[in-house]
C-alpha cells in the first residue's frame, strides 16, 4: 500500500519536471500566452474586483441576511405564480447591468435562500445577458437588427433554460417545492421598503460606478453626460447609502459620518476611484463589525459577504488565468493573443455554418468578457470576415457564461447541473446564430 502511494508521489513529481523542462520558453506564441494571463489577471484585479466584485459581495449579503428567506420564497419559490418568477427573473439584467462573474455572489444568495432552480437559472442567465447598456452598444455600432435579436433572444433564453432546467431536475424541486409549502409566513422585522432602498442604493453604487465609456465620437449624447458625471452620481448614492445606514440599520451616527468624511477625503487626496471605492468599503465593514447596538444582522451581512468572497474569488482567479492562456486578453484597446491563435478562431467562424455557429458559442461560453466589451470584440471578428449568425451565437452565450463563471456554479450547483445549464446557452446560441444567419 505505501509503495503504491510512493508510486504515485514519485509519478506525479516527474510530470511536473517533465512538463517545467520542456516549457516552450521561446516560442513566441507561449510568451504571449504567458503575456495575455498576466494582462488579463492585472485588469481583472484593478478594474473588475474593486469596482464590481466588492460591490457585489455587499449586494449578496444584504440578500443573504437582510431579505428573509419568506420573501425570496414569494418571488421565486414554490409560493410564486411562474409567470411572475419568471417575469422578475428575465428582466434583472436591464437593473443590475453586471457581467458573467458580478453574477454569481447574487445567484448564489437567491439560491441559498430557496429560490427555485428554474427562476434561479433565469436570473443567472439573464443578469448579465440583458444589460441594457450592452444592449445599446451593440444596436449602435452592429447594427439595430442584431441589437434587437439579443435581446429577444436573451429574454427568451433566460425564461426557457430556467424551464427546460427545472422539468429536468423535478424531482428535486418537487421536493423543495413540498417543503417551502409548509414554511410559515413570517413577519418582516422591517419594512420592505425600507430593505429594498438598502438593497437598491448598493445596486445604483455598483451600476454607475460601472457606467461605460461610450465612443470617442460620442460627446453629446446621454450616456456620455451619465459617464462625465458618474463618480459625482455614484458619490451621491452613497451618502444615500449612509443615510440608509444610519436610519435603517440603526449604525452609529458619528462613526458612519466619520467614515463618509474619510471616504470624500480619500476622493480628494488620491483622486483615484479604485482608492476611494476600497476605503468606502473598509469604512462600511468595520462598521458593521464594530456595531454595538445589539442587532447581530449588522455584523452577519459583512460576515455573509466575506463567506460569499471566499468561496467565488478563487475559483475566478483560477478560470481567468485559464481562459487568459488559452484565448488571449481583450480589454479596452488590448488584444494579446493567448495559445490558440485569433487567426484559427476568425477562420472557423466565418459563413453561416452550423460547426461556425456552434464554434462561435462554445468559444463565447469560455472566453471571458468584461462588460460592454464583446461588442468591440465581436466588431473586429465581422471585421476579419465573422458572420452575422455566429456573431450573435457569441453575443447569447458569451456575457452570460465564462471558464471562471462556470468553476464557481459547478461550485454551487454541482457539476451534472453545471454541464446541463452550460449546454443548453451553447445549443440555443447555435441554433439561435444559424436561424438569424440564414435571415440577415
């Protein structure tokens, strides 16, 4: 038995000589791959985890602690009329505008807190598939006809999955449908308005904070007066947040408003948001982990928060290194080519084919996007000769799915289920793709 054991040990330590021995140091194509993953994981961790991950964390605990489990029940449990569960569900994405990752802390609370499995997976889908500025983005610069079908498409993947996902695993649901049935109606211990003005102004911080650059030509529009004015809007929201603080979770008064002076003055001194966004949050947790007025909900929304960073924020880490390597970083005007050449992937993807359709949403369900980003991205594929239909195969599965994004459901739903939801994005973008395709 030790020998066996031993073997093991001593095969293992070989692989790994083996593989560092021959590492392919001079190839041009392994440089840039070893380039694009630490591009990649750079962005990812000055522009993704401090502007939309924290946010998100803080948004997932208030779900987790302050929204009790009765009310989630009632919009997405056993208790709800499907239409409504559904409705509720396919629609987020045009409120919370978050990509594939920001996602996931939010799935997860609705998830723990006995949502459905079908109105879960729509809400999943649909969070970062419907976002409205996306949206936008891709009916300027692709084309009205293809910004339209997204989101028609999106609305109505969203809903499908979730319905395709919850007659596959019944059983199951069948069972916690019978035992949200005999749950009491319990009786908030605060108003629903006043939860949600909590929830709703965190979700506003984490919108505008994230509000897009629009085009260099665009200096007149809306959006870039939103963009112009973003951080003062954002900064806005989150004096109403302190406000909320004070009123709502009964926080101390004089240690909120210190903590909102050190925040402005961090604004003024740094003139860095990414600085100014990692002091509100610090101020805002120890806060809540130094709150003596005898509410223990202060305390568990922050420990609830860090419970949902400890289980996403590595398994992302590990999916953006991944994906980085093999398919390159494209971020803002970056493109560095990862181990499989862009060249391979232009090529497979031309024509209405139904391998390019399918290729185009298998790619889009691994790569990693940022938001807003795929549209630039899948401008420059048309450009290289990509067609219309694998161009919105990409577009139904991409936002809505990533490596990272698929590590940490797996996490939450377990692999079968992961496999199935995975699946399905990449069948119905590729039947999608090849349907649009053959119109336009």
């Amino acid at each position: 038995m030790e020998l066996t054991k031993e073997v093991k040990i001593l095969i293992g330590m070989t692989v790994i000589f083996l593989g560092i021995f021959f590492l392919p140091t001079e190839d041009p194509m392994f440089k840039s791959a070893i380039n694009a993953t630490f591009d990649l994981a750079k962005w990812y961790a000055r522009e993704h985890v401090i502007l939309c991950l924290l946010p998100a964390f803080l948004i997932a605990g208030v779900i987790s602690v302050f929204v009790s489990q009765a009310s989630v029940i009632k919009y997405f449990g056993a208790k709800a009329k499907k239409w409504v569960a559904y409705t509720v569900a396919a629609v987020s994405g045009t409120i919370l505008a978050v990509c594939s990752c920001t996602i996931l802390p939010l799935f997860s609370s609705i998830h723990k807190r006995g949502a459905g499995l079908g109105p879960a997976i729509a809400f999943l889908y649909s969070g970062p598939a419907i976002n409205i500025l996306a949206i936008i983005l891709t009916a300027r610069i692709l084309g009205l006809e293809i910004g339209v079908a997204r989101v028609i498409g999106a609305v109505l993947f969203s809903v499908i999955i979730g319905l395709i996902m919850s007659f596959i695993y019944r059983k199951e649901e069948k069972i916690k449908s019978e035992e949200q049935l005999t749950f009491p109606d319990i009786k908030e211990e605060r108003p629903l308005w006043q939860t949600a003005l909590h929830f709703f102004t965190l979700v506003l911080i984490l919108v505008f904070a994230n509000w897009g650059k629009p085009s260099a030509d665009d200096t007149t529009s809306v959006w870039y007066y939103i963009w112009s004015w973003k951080w003062y809007i954002t900064g806005l929201f989150g004096l109403l947040l302190a406000y909320s603080m004070i009123r709502i979770l009964k926080l101390s008064t004089w240690q909120v408003i210190a903590g909102a002076i050190i925040t402005g003055l961090s604004a003024l001194i740094f003139k860095n948001p990414l600085i100014t966004v990692v002091v509100g949050i610090t101020a805002i947790s120890t806060i809540a982990l130094t709150d003596k007025s005898g509410n223990s909900e202060n305390r568990e929304w922050i420990y609830s928060s860090w419970g949902f960073a400890k289980q996403i924020i590595p398994l992302l880490a590990i999916g953006v290194v991944i994906a980085a390597f093999l398919l390159g970083s494209t971020h803002d005007n970056t493109s560095i080519p990862g181990i499989v050449p862009n060249e391979w992937i232009a090529w497979a993807v031309g024509g209405n084919s139904v391998f390019s359709n399918f290729f185009a949403s298998v790619v889009g369900a691994f790569m990693y996007f940022a938001t807003l980003t795929e549209v630039p991205i899948i401008q420059g594929l048309i450009a290289s000769g990509m067609g219309k239909g694998p161009a919105l195969a990409l577009l139904l599965s991409g936002p809505s799915l990533s490596l990272p994004n698929m590590l940490v459901i797996r996490g939450i739903l377990g692999t079968h289920k992961t496999i199935v939801y995975v699946s399905l994005v990449i069948i119905m973008s590729t039947i999608t793709g090849l349907i649009y395709g053959s119109f336009f």
